[in-house]
C-alpha cells in the first residue's frame, strides 16, 4: 500500500475537453490505470493511480539512474482542463513553493515541481502507510472499536510538532509566514507503516505571500473539523 493524499486538495484525473492536443501543443501523455500499465511522464514513470481530488490526480512513480538506481515518489498532476485556469493554477503554484520550504520530520515534503506538456505536477516523498481516517474506519471495521487512547494521543502529539513547526516559521526576511493549515483532518494525518505520524495536503493553506488570496466569507477546509471563524469565512490565525 502507498501513501494515499487523496483529499480537497490533493489530485486527479482530468481529460482533455477538445478531444485532443491543440496546434504546437503536446498531447497529454496517458494516465495508467493499474493493472502493471505503466507511463512515461517527463522523467518519472508513472507506476498506479491512487485516487482523485478537486484538483488532480495522485500517482506512484519512480525514477531512475545509472547502476540500476531507482526512486519512488508520489506525483501530483494537475487536471488538464484546470490547467487552463489562471486561478487554479497559482494555486497549485503556491501549494508546490509553500509545501518544498516545510522540511520537518512530522511533514510530507515537495521534491519537485514541473510542467510536462501543457501539464503541472509535484512530486512528493512517498511513504507506506494509511491516512488516520482509513486507519480508524478499518479498526472500527475489524475491531468494533475505535483506535487505543495512546495511539490518538500519539498521532495528535505528533501532529501539533508539525503545525508548531509551520505556525512559527519565518520566511527570508526573518518576518512570520503566518500559516495556517485549515485543512488539519484525518484524511491528511498520514500514519506510516514504521509509525511516523506526516501532514500532508498544504493546498488550503494561509500564508503571507502566496499569490491566491482566499475571499472574504470564502470557507475552505473539512468542515467536521474545521474552527468557528474557519467556518463563518472570516480571518483566520
């Protein structure tokens, strides 16, 4: 199994509206599907499809070196008929410059940000393991019962050193970056199989000097999750 970021903002399958690639334009490269198909996307392969989200599809993929050298990654890519919008695209800007600054134990990073074709992607550390809402709907499931008190108290714990680490880093000019994440829920709390506890999904996030600016009364987030002035759509901190 492999790391799932599969949420609001995490990534999707999208297919072209005009039937095919423009003039000058490169076609979109195929989407594998599973099954052992793979494809060639830029200098990854694309390796299995392991969901959708609002703005793109989520794979594995790897690549490769002399001497038989390989490395998995998970990429984001972005849906093609999004890639047409202005707004949507600095979004997934943003989320790719914001998410490769957060270098932290308790944080999925960003190793790469790229355009193949007319087409965006990011690709990001891959990590076996289950988002915390999969892991406690298979204990409820398997168990009848919900996970044990110290294994929520780990996971939380765990997750605070990574909003602690994000809500007081400073950017260049020494000045607070004043992230807030909005998006903190159990589909973006990923549990790896050794027990490391990684926030994941930074594409909700408030930030000084991201280029998209959230409207005002705008509500981004899981709302069973979300604060009280997250969900009235006012200024959050």
């Amino acid at each position: 199994t492999a790391n799932e970021p599969v949420s609001a903002s995490a990534a999707t399958e999208y297919h072209r509206t005009d039937g095919g690639a423009g003039a000058g334009q490169e076609a979109p490269a195929p989407r594998p599907t599973g099954g052992g198909k793979t494809v060639t996307f830029g200098r990854y392969t694309l390796l299995d499809r392991l969901g959708e989200g609002g703005m793109a599809e989520v794979y594995t993929a790897a690549t490769f070196g002399a001497e038989g050298f390989r490395r998995t990654f998970v990429v984001k890519r972005l849906r093609a008929e999004l890639a047409r919008e202005p707004s949507v695209v600095a979004q997934f800007i943003d989320e790719a410059n914001l998410a490769s600054t957060l270098v932290h134990s308790n944080i999925i990073p960003v190793f790469d940000f790229g355009k193949v074709g007319d087409e965006y992607f990011m690709a990001q550390e891959y990590i076996l393991g289950r988002d915390l809402g999969r892991l406690t709907t298979r204990i409820v499931e398997r168990e009848g019962t919900a996970l044990a008190p110290a294994v929520v108290l780990y996971a939380a714990a765990e997750t605070l050193k990574a909003l602690e680490y994000a809500h007081t880093k400073l950017g260049d000019s020494g000045r607070p970056l004043g992230i807030v994440h909005r998006d903190v829920s159990p589909s973006n709390i990923l549990i790896s199989a050794r027990g490391e506890v990684k926030l994941f999904d930074f594409g909700s996030v408030k930030a000084e000097g991201r280029v998209t600016k959230t409207q005002h009364g705008v509500v981004k987030g899981n709302v069973s999750f979300m604060s009280p002035e997250q969900a009235r759509g006012v200024d959050t901190d």
